[in-house]
C-alpha cells in the first residue's frame, strides 16, 4: 500500500511540473511510499514521455483538455495512497510541508484534510506572507461563518471518495470545467463532520504561469463558480459529529538519527537493515545527523514521533542541551539510543553519560559498562545489532579462500591475529579491510561480503578486549550468509545471544587455540558436522536477529 498519492492535471506546463515533483521528493524520506498520479490533457512538449520514464509517476492520458475537475476526479480515483495530496502543477512545496501535514492528519482523526497556505495573495495583491484560503459556511445554528478550504490540500483517500473528489460525477458540479472543484470537495469534508485545517508549515510557492492554459481556464471562471454556489448558495452546513467514523489508526512514527560512513554515501540504498525493519512495523523518517546536518528539536516538531532512536557514539553532534530541547518539542515521545561499539570512552564517558540523562533507554553490545548505568540511575539494556542482507547480490568473480577474516586492523590484538594466520602454512588466507596484505576491502560492501562468506571453508570472527557479551557484526553476517564461523570467546555471549558454541559455531579462546582448530577443521567436514554447524548458525540468526526480530525485541522492552 501506498502511502502518499500526489495528484495533479497538466497540459504543456513540463519545467513547472517538473519542478513541483522536484520539491515534494526533495523534502520525502526514502522510506515513506509516495506516488505521483498525473493526467495529461494531451501535451506536445514532451511531458507525456517524460512522465513515462520516471518510476514513481503514473500517467492518466485524456484524448483532450477536459479541465481541472475531471482531471483530478481521474486522478484522485487512480490514486492507491492512504493520503492523497491534490496538487496545481504550478506549485511547489515548501520543505518538509508534506511531513507536517501527514503528521497533523496522523495525530488529528477527525481533521479531514490539511490545507496548504499559498502567497497568491502575495504575488497577486501585494501581500504578505502566505495564506490558507476561506469560504462561507453555516454554523450549527445556522449562522453564516467562514472555514478553510483546501486549494492544495492533503485528503485522506477514503473520505475523499466518500465526498465524490472535486465533483466530477455530481450532478451540478459536473457543470463546472475547471474552478470549485477545492471549494466542494472541502464543503462535503466540512458536512460530514471533518474539518479542513491551517498547519503551521504547510506552505506551497504558487508560480502562477501566464500560459495559455491559464487564459483558457479563466474563461470559464464565472460560469464554474455559479455551479459551486448553486451547490452550496449559503456554503457548507457543519457538524458537530462525524457522520461517518474514521477508519483510520495512527501509525508508529519513528525518527531515526543515525550515521553513515562518510566516504560511502551511496550505501543507505545498498542494504536493507534497521530502517527499513522500522518502516515494517511504522513511519519511519531516518536522518544521517553527522553527514547530513539537521536542527533535532526542528525535526521533532515536524514529525512529532512516538519513538526517537538515536545513535549517539560521543555527544558532540547531539548535546545533552539538545536532546533536552527536542524532549521539550514532545514530551511524551520515547527516547532509545543504540551504542554498537565497545570502546568504554563512547559509552561511559563523562559527556555521554550527560547526555544519557535524557534518553528513556540506553542499548548496548558490551555489557560489560552496565553496573556502570546503573549505579547512574541510566536504564540500559543489551540489543545487538542484526544481519543485513544485500539488495543486490554480488556478481563479479569471487575467490574460494580456505580461511577468511574481514576487519580492519585498529589495535594491536587485529595485527596480531592476522599475524597468527599468515603464519599457518599452505592456507588460502582471504583478509579484507585495513590491515596488511589484504585481498580487498568489503567495508559496508554487504553483497560482497555476503558472497565471500558463502565461498569459504572457514570464517574467522573476534571480540575486543576486556568486553562481555561483544561480537562484530560480521559474525551476524557470515552467520547469515551460511558460513561455518570460528568465534573467539565472548564471556556471556551465549547467554545473551542464544548462540551455543558447538551448535551454530566453533569457539577459539587464543591465536594458538585458533591456529589448532583452523588445521583441525579446513581439511575435513568430520562427517557433515562443518556443513551441519553452519546450517544451524545460518537457521538461527536469520529467524533471531533479523533487524525485523531485533525491532520486535525492542518494541517488547519498551
């Protein structure tokens, strides 16, 4: 299902309306579903074929300019978005309006639409500022009053098609060409007990072409107003119920404030992980705030989540001083921060243990630094991280290594351990990452790193010193991808994890313990037991820490 549909008509307005589809992906997060549904009244300046050629857009071709309110009735029909945005083609959205109203409309059952303000007003009569348009209506007690009404206006889909759209298929509106199409389908929001709202944010640019499908739609103007106030001569009656109950229930809305590798901005579309295991269960509106610098309170306030997950390694970017006042934006919201990592500087420094103050949880993979949580009054728990599974598989040529280790060396236990495997003679050694004689480099290549796994005989993994339950993420991988994994010990990894030495891999303690065991194992199955071990790791972690299982379990400690 969709979850946002943008409905426009066009007719040989191409750079405008590219511009209007510019700015609503410009401002749309990647894992939130939208859709354009454009109709075209039979352009020659190539807006048909462009529209073709863009994967997110659908193309409704009239035989001939029909105007705007078939147009949109077509449109918004074709439309499969649990919200439908009804859009001129000569718009274009402010930033991160869009959020704003789906927000509203998500946290607002009874509001029917969201509409934009605009600065016609401005560019028209010298203005200021942008503005929602008003109406006339009759109160409860039939008292004349004015209420908003949507010229651009974010609907939601099933009430739009309770209220017949722009009115098209009315018998009075189907009159009307171009104009009143906003103002009805706004009036029968209005009678059925919804409302039509102002959302501080939600702006659009009006560019206003002087076209001559602008001039062509003037001419009509008076004849498609008198069918609209024949419709409603004194405006819509109001409500002071629902007619109709809404069907609708408000999703999970997750920020996300993670970070990626700088040098690997590309990879975010490379992987599937836990963004995308949070937009399965919610909406999720992920924000790198290292590499893509954003205001937390500011997005706090547009997005108004229930679940602020943050991965805060150091609490230089984000300030204990700044999650105090993203908190403030929305006190009820939930505050979980994610550490990966085992350096103790990270998590139980004196700056982040300020800044933890202001988190509802604290997660972690070494457990080693609870006692120290505690004793600061920090809830903590451990959650580790899950397999990541590549988009795409791999499909250059890849090398068959008896032994394979990827890692960078950044201590002096990796040079030593990459020492130790070199030393083992007539052994196909595949090392990947920063470190001495490597093959390559698999940093965040997950299809790559997915295919050398399933290639080799045995895949090494370590712990980092002094940790407790601490493993890299690679033994989640090369679990996953069905390699057989030689894990060094990690005091309560079992106990944590569920995963049994013995059953889903084989433990190593030292590099001598590791060089026994890689001759032990790299020329013999032993009857099937290497292939049966790996089979088991694989079953294991692909149905427990999957990122989906992962969210599962937090969601639970929640």
């Amino acid at each position: 299902m969709t979850l946002l549909s943008i409905v426009t008509g066009t007719y040989n307005r191409l750079t405008y309306l590219q511009r209007m589809i510019a700015s609503a992906r410009a401002n749309w997060p990647r894992h939130l579903s939208m859709e354009f549904v454009i109709v075209d009244g039979g352009s020659t300046d190539g807006t048909q074929a462009w529209i073709e050629e863009q994967s997110d857009c659908r193309l409704i071709q009239h035989p001939g300019l029909f105007g705007a309110i078939k147009a949109f009735g077509d449109g918004a029909r074709a439309a499969s978005g649990d919200y439908v945005v009804m859009a001129n083609d000569d718009i274009e959205f402010r930033p991160y309006s869009l959020l704003r109203a789906l927000s509203f409309l998500e946290s607002h059952p009874t509001c029917g639409a969201v509409a934009f303000a605009d600065n016609r007003h401005t560019q028209v009569t010298g203005g200021q500022g942008y503005q929602v348009m008003h109406m006339p209506a009759l109160n409860t007690d039939g008292k004349p009053v004015t209420v908003h009404y949507a010229q651009v206006g974010m609907v939601r889909r099933w009430l739009g098609e309770r209220c017949g759209w722009w009115g098209d298929q009315d018998p009075v509106m189907s009159k009307a060409r171009t104009y009143g199409g906003d103002n009805f389908l706004s009036s029968r929001i209005w009678e059925l007990g919804y409302s039509v709202d102002a959302v501080d944010g939600c702006e659009v640019d009006d560019l206003l072409p002087r076209d001559a499908l602008r001039t062509q739609n003037n001419q009509t103007g008076e004849r498609d107003s008198a069918q609209y106030y024949s419709r409603y001569p004194r405006g819509a009656q109001l409500r002071n119920t629902v007619a109709v109950p809404n069907p609708q229930t408000e999703h999970l809305r997750v920020l996300l404030m993670d970070i990626h590798e700088p040098a690997l901005p590309a990879r975010k579309a490379k992987e599937q992980g836990l963004a995308e295991a949070l937009a399965r269960v919610g909406l999720c509106w992920e924000i790198d705030y290292v590499n893509e610098p954003w205001d937390l309170p500011a997005a706090v306030r547009i997005w108004q989540p229930h679940l602020l997950l943050t991965q805060i390694h150091d609490g230089q970017h984000i300030t204990a001083a700044v999650l105090s006042e993203a908190r403030a934006e929305r006190p009820e919201m939930v505050v979980v921060n994610w550490n990966g990592d085992a350096h103790e500087s990270g998590l139980i420094g004196s700056t982040i243990l300020e800044v933890l103050r202001y988190v509802d949880l604290q997660t972690v993979v070494n457990t080693a630094v609870l006692p120290v949580y505690e004793r600061q009054g920090i809830r903590a728990a451990y959650w580790q991280i899950g397999y990541k599974d590549p988009a795409e598989p791999y499909t250059g040529p890849i090398p068959e290594w008896d032994v394979l280790f990827l890692g960078n060396c950044y201590n002096d236990e990796r040079h030593a351990l990459i020492r130790a495997l070199q030393s083992i003679g007539g052994l196909r050694l595949g090392v990947y990452g920063n470190c001495p004689g490597t093959a390559g480099n698999t940093h965040y290549d997950f299809a790559l790193s997915t295919a050398l796994y399933q290639r080799c005989q045995i895949a090494v993994s370590d712990t980092y010193p002094g940790t407790e339950g601490f493993v890299s993420n690679r033994l989640f991988q090369a679990l996953a991808a069905g390699a057989f994994v030689m894990q060094q010990h990690s005091p309560r990894l079992d106990e944590l994890t569920g995963l049994k030495a013995g059953t889903h891999y084989v433990e190593w303690t030292d590099l001598s313990d590791l060089k026994r065991k890689i001759r032990k194992w790299r020329n013999s199955d032993g009857k099937g037991l290497r292939r049966k071990i790996a089979e088991a790791g694989q079953e294991y972690v692909r149905r427990e820490f999957s990122y989906d299982a992962q969210v599962r379990k937090l969601l639970e400690m929640l």
